[in-house]
C-alpha cells in the first residue's frame, strides 16, 4: 500500500484534528527526525485530478494550514512505502528546514486586480493619447486601413496594456510591501485581468493585510475592483522539486 503526501512540515507533539483524506483515509503525521509529513494511506499508484480528490486534498491542507508551517506538495504525490518518505525527509531535510523557515508563521494570500469595464482596450486606448491619435489616423481616413496597419495598432495596444499591467502591479505590490513577508507577480490569464500577486502574509497579521489593501483599493481608479482570497498553504513561495531523483515516487500530471 502507498502513501498519498499532503505536505512537509516540522516534527511536533501538536495532536492533529479528525481528517479524513483521499479514498476517505485517515490523515496522519509520518516523521522522521526533525522534520514530518502529513499522509494518508493510499491504495492507488497514481492519484488522477479528479474532483473528489481534489477537494479532499484541498479540504486536508485547509486544516492544516491553520495550524501548521506546510510545504504543501504537489497534488498527486504517493510514495510507495513509509521507508521511501522516509528517506527524502533525510536526504532533502536541510532545503526542506531551510523552505520552512522562509515560511514560518505564514499563509499565502491571493490577490487579483480586474478591469471592471466591457472592454479594457477600449478603456485604455481613450486614456492614451498616443493610441488615440493611431487609432485615428487608421479610422478616420477615406480608404479602409490595410492588413498589416491592422496588425500594428493591435500591436501597439497590447504593448500599452502590458505597460499598464506592470505599472498597476508594480504601485501595488509597492502599497502592500509592509503588511506581509514576501510578495509575488503571477501571470495573468484574462483581458480584464490587471494584477495577479501571491502575498506571504504572517497568520497573525491577516486582518493587517486586509487593511492594506482597502487603503490601496481606495487610491485606484474607480474602474479597477479588488479581489483577495484565502488564507491558502503557501503553495507560490515553495521552491522544490523532489520528484525528478526519487523514483518511488508518483504524480499525477498536474
């Protein structure tokens, strides 16, 4: 039988809350030397991304974060045996202490700057004179504008709205500086879009960083709306990868 990792944390005597975990399993804590994981006992070799999974990992690692430091692993980690956890906690055990003080005391938090408007090239091409000027000589002009001249407005909107994106990503993360530990740029995946940022906030300090933000929310224009989220495991400020020289290890393709 295999064993389904949720994540790494400090070895401690800290009695765990009931948890039940992937296949309905129940969690428990698999240390080894100063260093432990929380694990369940897993019956399959590879973990798919299916909903009811997941939602028991995310459910397992919710709990936990409110506790414990996590380095929450990978969805889909098992490892074949108790021996085989055992031995990356010891062969990795000096980068994995060194990730966990780096998070000690902290949760992530997400935050998300959207354009609350139809159409931000739209928004942004009447607030720039330079794109308003091109888009007129395009358009206001008796022949129809040809392909290529198409092509370089659109051009020259993106490049305006990535600008804008980092100009707004940049003031933020500048306001939000002093209310957390460590702050992280994430790209962004729709048009409207402005700012996707990863906030390592200490979990005492969460209401701080709420405040943080509703002061930096009032000094934006009012087309731009806020959004934060959590508190989650600080999944964006863990750097290791332990799968690539274990092969007693599986994931499932994230």
């Amino acid at each position: 039988m295999g064993i389904y990792v949720y994540a790494i944390s400090r070895a401690a005597d800290d009695a765990l809350p009931p948890l039940q975990g992937i296949l309905d399993q129940p969690v428990y804590r698999l240390a080894s030397g100063p260093l432990a994981a929380f694990v369940s006992d897993c019956t399959l070799e590879i973990v798919r991304a299916e909903r009811k999974h997941i939602a028991a990992s995310q459910r397992v690692l919710q709990v936990l974060n409110a506790q414990f430091d996590l380095l929450p692993m990978a969805f889909g980690t098992v490892a074949q045996s108790a021996d085989a956890l055992s031995r990356l906690l010891e062969e990795y055990r000096d980068a994995l202490t060194a990730q966990l003080q780096r998070v000690a005391g902290a949760v992530e938090m997400g935050l998300r700057l959207n354009l609350d408007v139809t159409d931000p090239i739209a928004y942004l091409v009447e607030r720039t004179p330079e794109l308003r000027a091109a888009r007129d000589r395009l358009f206001h002009r008796h022949k129809q504008p040809s392909h290529d001249e198409r092509i370089r407005l659109g051009q020259l909107c993106d490049e305006a709205l990535r600008r804008y994106r980092e100009t707004q990503t940049t003031q933020m993360m500048a306001l939000l500086g002093p209310s957390c530990v460590g702050i992280a740029a994430l790209a962004v995946r729709e048009e409207n879009e402005v700012s996707s940022l990863a906030v390592l906030v200490q979990r005492d300090a969460i209401d701080r960083f709420e405040t943080a933000v509703n002061v930096a929310a009032a000094q934006l224009a009012d087309e731009l709306a806020v959004t934060i989220s959590g508190p989650w495991p600080p999944y964006n400020f863990v750097r290791l990868n332990l799968h690539e020289s274990l092969g007693e290890y599986h994931a499932a393709d994230r």
